[in-house]
C-alpha cells in the first residue's frame, strides 16, 4: 500500500505542479490519472519513486516514509517499475541484453536465470523473435513492450506508466495497451498516466482526475466518465468526448478543425477513413450549402463518439431555408450517403434557445471485413 499525505512539489523556477495531494493506492489497484496537460500527473508519478524529490509531504510505501532521510531509496525502487513514455532502452544492447543486465546488476542473478526471466516475458510481449535484435530495428510499439518486458523483469509489486502509449503512431496502440490490459489481469497494483480515456475506463477500477496541482475528483470509471460531480470534471469529460464548432462565415478554419479532428480520432481510436468522411460530409453540408448560400450564416456542428456504440456523429444545426443533402451535386458525398455504414437524419427544430430551425444528423459506423 502507498500512502500519500500533502505532497507538494515547487520546482527552481516557482512553478508548483503538486500544490496538496494526499491519496492512498491499495494492493493490486489499477489507477489511471487523468487530466489536463501541466496539472501535474507525470510529477506525481516521478515523486512516488523520488526520481524527482518531493518539497515536502510523505510517501510510505509498505510503512516506510521513503521521504525520510537516510531512507534505503535503490531497495524501494526494487518495488517499483516505471515505464516511461520515450522508451529508455540502450540502443548498442540487443533486445535480450537489455532485459537480462538489470536483472544481474540489480537482482544479482546469475545469467542463465537472466535469461530464462527474459525469455519468458519476451514470450508474453509476442517477441521472442526479436531476441537478438537492436532497438532501432524495431517499431515504437515493439520497443515499448522491450521497455516493459524489461520492467517485469525485476518482478515489481508496482508499476508506474507515465504516458506509455504518447510517442506511438495511432496504429502501434493498441498493441502496447493490450500487453498492459494483460498485466492489469495479474493483480499488481498499477499506476498509469494517460490520455486514453476508453482506455482508461476498460482497465482501471478507479479514475484520479488531477487539475491544477490537486486531486480534483476521484471514483470508478462510471462515476468519474459517466456521472462526475465537479463542474470541471464535468467540462473536461464533455470536451473529450465531444468536439463543438460554431461556423458563422467563409473564412472558418476548416484545416485547423481537420487537425484537432485528427487529434480527436487518436485518443479514441478512430480509424482515419472514418474522420475523413466526416470531413467530405462536414464540407459539402456546412461550408459548400449552408455557409455558401447564405447571407449571414450561422450554423453549430458537434462531432460526437460513443465508445460503446462505436460510432461516429456528426451534428450539424442552422437557420433558414431547409437543406435536402440528397439534392447535393457532389458525386463523392452522395457515393458516402450510400454506404450501408452511413446513416443520416434531416429533422426540424421546435424550439432551440440559439434560434436554430433544422437538424441534419450523419452517423458514421465501422465494419469489420467479412461483416
């Protein structure tokens, strides 16, 4: 068990990432840490395992106050492993050596017993068959499942994830999640700062939500995601899972919206082609109809995705005369309004407290080959 009583952390330059933290992590806790960049998550990770030393406060892990001087720091760290999100390994090692030298310098075993560790883990990352390869012959995923093979290794009763999946492409995710879905099965208690929040709902069984140095919120995955109690909880929770634009001229941004779509579609996983739809859809809808043929448009588009569902939404409201998207001349729009994973809805407004008149709903589903 940690416990963790105000912590605080002032760094050289008067910033302080950790104001007053005070948690508990119980034995086999699966722990994300969300919240916005700078509140201080990655700190609080850092200050567990004093690879960054606290200003003040106390950790005791296991009873011992590992903030106290004189404090045997390389045992309790013997405890922990920490993944990081640049994947630390030594690139003139082979993939084996870099988890076998740890386990000798660190642990004292004898090669062979190294080796046999490295194997098996190798084993259960699916890379056996890069034993005798380099780190920079390998994909950022592979190397990041090295780098926690190589943390298992030193059989840690915690490990500490900041952001592991953050350096990755979108398509080598979900194979470093996977390896840390396996773990979150064995009953180490686990610590992982992300950005990935269906990730983080799947794995853990309780969410820290940090937001300005502190503890804002804390619960399960259903109350934090789904029922959060602090307003800002709230509005963090509704800007992940939701995208709001309010377009009111010809000279909105579209490649700026076009980029924080794709930023979106990261986090959660969504498949390019899906968002380059929503795109074609969103152009010839919003800005070659709506906007173009309007002397003072405004019209208000959200782009929502339900996890659950595995749906893609994008909602678009306006004023003034009705739009029929079947009437559109854009041969490439009225091919995607056919696909059988395309979904669309035209409905009136009847009373709506900014004035808009009509609603064109477009639902964008995935179907995997042989569906």
């Amino acid at each position: 068990m940690i416990e963790i009583k105000h912590l605080r952390k002032v760094f050289d330059d008067d910033t302080i990432p950790l104001k007053d933290i005070d948690v508990t992590i119980n034995d086999g806790d699966v722990i994300s840490i969300i919240g916005p960049s700078g509140t201080g998550k990655s700190t609080l990770l850092r200050c567990i395992n004093m690879l960054t030393e606290p200003t003040s406060g106390n950790i005791i892990v296991d009873g011992q106050d590992i903030t106290e001087k004189g404090c045997n720091l390389n045992e309790i760290r013997k405890k922990m492993g920490m993944v990081f999100q640049s994947f630390n390994l030594f690139g003139h090692l082979t993939i084996i050596e870099n988890i076998m030298n740890p386990q000798i310098t660190l642990l004292g075993r004898s090669r062979q017993e190294a080796y046999d560790k490295a194997m098996d883990l190798l084993q259960q990352v699916g890379l056996a068959s890069k034993v005798f390869a380099y780190p920079d012959e390998l994909s950022g995923g592979q190397q990041q499942r090295i780098a926690i093979a190589r943390t298992l290794a030193m059989d840690p009763d915690i490990i500490l994830f900041d952001e592991p999946t953050s350096a990755l492409d979108p398509s080598m995710i979900g194979e470093v999640q996977s390896v840390i879905k396996m773990l979150a099965k064995s009953g180490r208690t686990m610590m992982i700062v992300t950005h990935e929040m269906d990730f983080a709902r799947k794995i853990s069984n309780r969410i820290i939500f940090m937001y300005d140095g502190y503890i804002y919120e804390e619960g399960t995955p259903k109350q934090i995601f789904e029922h959060p109690k602090k307003e800002i909880t709230k509005r963090f929770i509704q800007r992940l899972s939701s995208l709001t634009y309010r377009v009111k001229s010809s000279d909105f941004d579209t490649e700026a919206m076009n980029d924080e779509l794709q930023a979106y579609g990261e986090k959660l996983l969504i498949e390019a082609e899906r968002l380059t739809k929503l795109m074609i859809a969103f152009e010839e809808i919003v800005m070659n109809n709506l906007v173009a043929y309007s002397e003072d448009p405004d019209v208000l588009v959200k782009v929502e995705y339900s996890e659950k569902l595995d749906i893609l939404t994008m909602l678009v409201c306006y004023k003034g005369e009705k739009f029929d998207v079947g009437s559109s001349e854009n041969r490439l729009f009225i091919d995607l309004l056919a696909e059988p994973t395309t979904e669309v809805r035209q409905d009136d407004i009847d009373s709506d407290p900014l004035g808009y008149e009509h609603m064109i709903s477009i639902r964008f589903r995935w179907v995997e080959e042989g569906e």
